[in-house]
C-alpha cells in the first residue's frame, strides 16, 4: 500500500518455538493487548473494511483504540493507497468482499435465532442458534454479488427443497444467488424461486427452503449496521 513489495522465498526456513503460556503479564490480560495492537491496526489501515473486523471480533471493540492521528499522518505522508486497492491489486483472491450491502448477523424473526456456520466447513450444512451477539460464526456478509457468505464459503442450495450448504464462493451466481427484500424482509434463492424458512420442530438448527408465503418464519432481520459500500464509487 505504501510502495513496498511482499516477495516469497520458497526455500526459506522458519523456525519458531511455541509457549504453552506467555511468561510476560499485561494490564487487563494478554487478550485486551492483542485486541488493542489489532483495532489500532484496522483504524489506520483497513479503511471501511474496518467494520467486516469488527463484525467478526467485536472484543476489538471494547478496548480503548487512543490517538492514531501520527500514524494516520504517516499514511497520508507517504502517499499509500487504499485498502481497497489492496484488495483488488495486491491479494485479488481474498474472499472478503469488495462490495457488500450488509455485514452482521442473520436473524429470524419469529424464533429470534440466528444463522450460524456452527464452525462448519466447505460442503456442510447451514445451521441456526441462539443470536449470542459475539460475532464469529454468525457474521454474515451480503455481497453486491447477491451472496451470502461466511469467511469464503456462501450459502448454495441446488434443489428447491434444500439443503442449504456452505460452499465455497464462485463468483458465478446460480445456486449461490439469493434477493433479500427490505420490504418484505425475505430472502429468496433466485434459482428455485423458494424462500429462507425458520428450521422444523424435528430439526430446530437447520433452516429450510420453502414456497414464499411472508410469514413470520420467513423473515429475516438484517439490522445491525447497514455498510452500503455496493453505491459507493470504486476508489482510484
């Protein structure tokens, strides 16, 4: 971002010891530390991707950031570009979105759950639970590309009856497309015409496709900070 270069030596080595615990103590634990060094990091450097961090570690959030103004400065003063450069230019197959109309949780209005990955992998099945507010699991982005993703898989279903799986994001739209409406708060999976439902009683953590009808099951709430970056002209 600022005129350097990331080069790779394939027949470097690296050797590193691991601790069990840290010997040294910290003021708050070693935790508040990390959390500070880390949103300090994202104030300076990651533009408006600051908030897809925050979203998916929010304990960044409760620590006191101080003055980055010098630092900003030297930013400026050096002349580096924009994350979103970064992003486009530098590391081109990062799965974070460019563009997206919304980052937070998912939730159901009729149940008050949240979609959750439950730390799922590519190829297993979207899940539900209890809305904990912490971020992680339950940080979903909904891209420009009209997906829905979670770190690089989206939500795919290839029949109209489900399953809803997490796969890996293709860009390519199809099983991976969905509308949600502000309206009618509904989120509809382009290819089958079929509706995001609440789970069944038999199965309470796995949402469902079924035939559009608004009810309650069927409304999702997407509230927690609109980033509306999709209307935002691309930065030079």
């Amino acid at each position: 971002m600022c005129g350097g270069t990331l080069e790779i030596a394939p027949c470097s080595h690296v050797g590193h010891v691991f601790r069990k615990t840290t010997p040294y103590s910290f003021p708050g634990g070693t935790g508040r530390v990390v959390n500070h060094n880390n949103a300090r990091l994202a104030e300076v450097w990651l533009d408006d991707w600051k908030h897809f961090y925050y979203n998916i570690n929010p304990g960044a959030l409760n620590v006191p950031v101080g003055d980055v103004s010098e630092r900003k400065a030297l930013r400026e003063r050096l002349k580096c570009k924009s994350f979103r450069w970064y992003l486009e230019n530098i590391y081109p197959e990062s799965q974070m979105p460019l563009d997206y109309y919304y980052l937070g949780e998912i939730r159901n209005a009729e149940t008050s759950n949240c979609l959750d990955t439950l730390g799922g992998k590519a190829g297993q099945p979207l899940g539900m639970g209890y809305c904990h507010g912490m971020g992680g699991n339950q940080v979903f982005a909904y891209t420009k590309r009209k997906q829905i993703m979670s770190d690089d898989n989206c939500l795919d279903a290839a029949h109209p009856r489900g399953p809803i799986k997490l796969i890996r994001c293709h860009g390519m739209r199809g099983n991976q497309e969905w509308t949600y409406d502000t309206k009618t708060r509904t989120i509809k999976h382009t290819n089958t015409g079929m509706c995001l439902d609440k789970p069944e009683s038999s199965d309470v953590w796995k949402p469902l496709l079924r035939a559009c009808d608004r009810s309650r099951g069927q409304q999702w709430l997407m509230q927690v900070d609109f980033k509306w970056q999709a209307r935002r002209h691309r930065a030079s």
